[in-house]
C-alpha cells in the first residue's frame, strides 16, 4: 500500500517547507542542469534561467497536475556542440527551437488521433540502442576532459581529479541516505572542486572580479544573431528529438506510478509534452540549452512524498535568481575542466546504461533475428561515427542516422522475421533438456 502523501499535488506547503524542500528540488537538479551546458561551451546562468522559466510555464500548461522541474537535456549535447562548432553562430539556438516545435507537432497529433502510432514508430528495440548510442558517443569527451590539461595533453594532475571526483560521485550515490543521496553530483562536483584547490588548479581570478547582480548574455534571434533553418540542422537535431519525446512518456509513467496518478490521461501526454515543447522553445530564444523532465526531481519526490507544484514553482524561483548573481555564474565557470570530465564519466555512462534499461524492461527478445538485426544497425552506426556524405557541405552522420536508420527498420522488417528460428532453437533447446 502506498504512503500517505506529505503534500498533494495541489497542496500549498507552509513557508518553511516551501523553502526548505523547494530548495532541496534546486540541489537535485542543479548539477545535471549546470553540466549540460558547460560541456556545450554556454554559459550555464543562461540555462537556470530558461529551466526556471520553463518549469513555471510547464506547470500552468498542464494546468498544476505534474509535479515536474525542467532542466538541461543531455540527449543534446552532441547535437548542440556540433552545430556550435561547425555550422553558423546561432544554429544551435536555431536547432533547439526546432526542437521545441518538433514536440508542440507530436503533441497536436497525439491530441487529435491518441498515443498508438507513436509506440509503434518508436518501440523499445529502436530507443534503447539509440539512447545507448546517445551516451558513449560522449564517452571520448568524458574521457578527454578527464585525462587531459590546459595543453590539450595528457596530465596525471587530471586524471587523479578526475578519479577523485568520479569516486565521490560514487560513494555519495551508494553509501549515504537521505538528502545526501539525492544530490550525488552535486556533491560530486564540491569534492572535486576542493580537492583541485588542493592540486592549485583553480583560478580564483574570475570570482573576485564578477559582480554580485550580472545579466548574462543572452543569444536572441535577430539581435545576436540571423537564424537560418538548413537541411543539415534538420537532420541533426530531429532524430534525437523523435527519440527523446520517448524519454519523456517514460518519465510520465514513472512519475503517475510516483504519485498515483495517471498522468498520460489527465492532464494527458498532449498536455505535458506540449508544456516540454514550450520550455525548449524558450530556451531556444533566450540562448539555452534543451529541456526535459528531470528524473532527479523525481527521486526527490518518491523520498519526500511531498508532491506539491508549489515547491516547484519556488525551486524554478530559486533557479532564476541565481542565474542573475554573477558570483555564482563566476564559481561554475571556475570548476576545472577534470572535474567535470569525472562526473561525465559517470553521467554518460548512465545514460548508456539507461538504454540498457530500455531493453531489459520491456523484455526485449534477443533471440529473434529481427531484434538483433535493428539493435546490431543502430549500435555499430552510431557508435562507429558512420556518415553519408550528400554534396560538400551537407552530411547524416552518426547518432542521427544510426536513429533514422532504425526507426526505418523497425517500419520495414516485418514482425514476425526470424519468428520460425525461434520456435527451432526453442524445440532443440527442449530436446536437449529430455
């Protein structure tokens, strides 16, 4: 039998447990939503302050029925460096709008024919092995951030960083309880921090001279930059997008189970994924990164019991004030580059690890031909860097089209290949056994 709740989800909280727990949702989301945008190259006040907004604007269109905060996607982090990098200023802002609109679409359709459809072009064997690929095609950047100095070369200095901060990480998330537990990266991320003072890494330079109230600056469209939607940025950021509306139905799920609500009915899917899609349009205007329902908050919830929305409106008030405090904007731009790549050893192999997850809890059956056929296409794709190459300024290339491919699979393979093989290796296995 479930617990009696704390708070409901429409319960207003006194002002102590307002602040206090509203703070503990600001602790647990803090580190994965500061990270994402580091290792993007942006400036991470930008992106607690696009989480916040899109967080209060996230409840008031699912009506104060999902209990969620909005912080930093992951999932698009290569997307996101490789349009920075290698495309024209902005395009990685462009290519998080387009996100944001990609999701409002599903939502209208999901609104007007259900959620079916969406399950059959984007099931378990095509999710998991693209989220999978999502996570160690970063593995190389954790890796790099962690092993290597200013120099750009190997540095023992760094690696004994990060191995430290990963080791932190590690123990925070396994052996502590409570409120500790809830919060391992952040906690993760202080060790590291000090034991880099330690090591005379750290450059205190900028903290004493940033001020205490700073704007940071913003990359709007039409000041900062001209947007421009090409073909390439397309193809880059709508296949992750098409696979991480599926990320977003699990959290759903998990959350309705959390709080014992059905959440895909009421407020339903349409409701919440077009709140998600608002958020990351936003954040595509104001310069920040993508947003999504984070799962941390959620393991705050399952703990606290206290599922009030109340307390996230004051963790996303929390988020947007920090964001303007310059000092703090100063100390996150002050972590060395190895602690990070320590964390990052961890979060994305957990993402890896989360697609695993995928497989094994919707059972998925390896010993049909057709199972292995798509999961073998997407992995070696996506993981192997795999390009085609059309014109000279215009490339699918990895992640991309390990996932285009699959979704195309999964559509053409029919569902029953491979089924005879089955039944024969079932027989011979009975055989043996008499």
């Amino acid at each position: 039998m479930k617990q009696k709740p704390v708070l409901e989800i429409n319960e207003k909280p006194n002002l102590g447990q307002w602040f206090f727990l509203s703070l503990q949702h600001l602790f647990a989301m803090f580190g994965s939503t500061v990270l994402a945008p580091i290792l993007i190259g942006i400036n991470p006040s930008i992106a607690l302050i696009s989480s916040g907004i899109g967080t209060i604007v996230f409840v008031l269109i699912t009506r104060g029925k999902v209990p969620s905060y909005l912080g930093s996607s992951f999932a698009f982090i290569a997307p996101m460096i490789y349009a920075k990098t290698n495309l024209e200023p902005g395009a990685a802002f462009v290519g998080v709008f387009i996100t944001g609109i990609i999701y409002a679409v599903i939502a209208l359709i999901i609104n007007k024919v259900g959620v079916k459809w969406l399950f059959r072009v984007l099931p378990p064997i095509v999710v998991g092995p693209v989220i999978i690929v999502i996570g160690l095609s970063l593995s190389s950047v954790a890796v790099g951030m962690a092993m290597n100095g200013a120099d750009h070369k190997y540095s023992s200095t760094s690696i004994t960083i990060a191995l430290i901060t990963l080791a932190i990480t590690i123990v925070t998330a396994l052996f502590t309880k409570g409120f500790l537990s809830v919060i391992p990266i952040l906690v993760g991320i202080i060790g590291g921090y000090i034991s880099s003072i330690f090591f005379g890494v750290v450059d205190f330079t900028g903290i004493a001279k940033a001020h205490w109230l700073a704007v940071p600056d913003f990359s709007v469209p039409f000041v900062n930059y001209t947007p421009h939607v090409t073909f390439q940025l397309l193809i880059i950021f709508v296949p992750v997008a098409i696979v991480t509306i599926s990320e977003h139905i699990g959290h759903q799920v998990v959350l309705g189970s959390v709080v014992n609500k059905d959440l895909i009915k009421d407020p339903g899917l349409d409701k919440s994924l077009f709140g998600d899609a608002v958020s990351t349009m936003i954040a595509g205007l104001i310069g920040g990164p993508t947003t999504t329902t984070y799962g941390e908050n959620i393991g705050v919830l399952a703990i606290t019991r206290a599922y009030s929305v109340y307390l996230f409106i004051g963790a996303a008030i929390f988020a947007m004030v920090f964001g303007f405090i310059g000092k703090i904007s100063a100390v996150i731009s002050s972590i060395p580059t190895p602690v990070m790549g320590g964390i990052s050893i961890l979060l994305f192999g957990i993402i890896a690890s989360s697609g695993l997850r995928v497989l094994v809890e919707n059972k998925t059956d390896f010993s049909k031909q057709r199972n292995l056929i798509i999961a073998s296409v997407i992995l070696v794709l996506g993981i192997g860097g795999a390009a085609i190459h059309i014109g000279k300024t215009f490339a699918l290339e990895g992640m991309a089209l390990s996932a285009l491919i699959g979704v195309v699979l999964n559509l053409v393979l029919p569902e029953n290949i491979g089924g005879d093989r089955k039944i024969e290796k079932d027989q011979n296995d009975n055989s043996l056994a008499s």
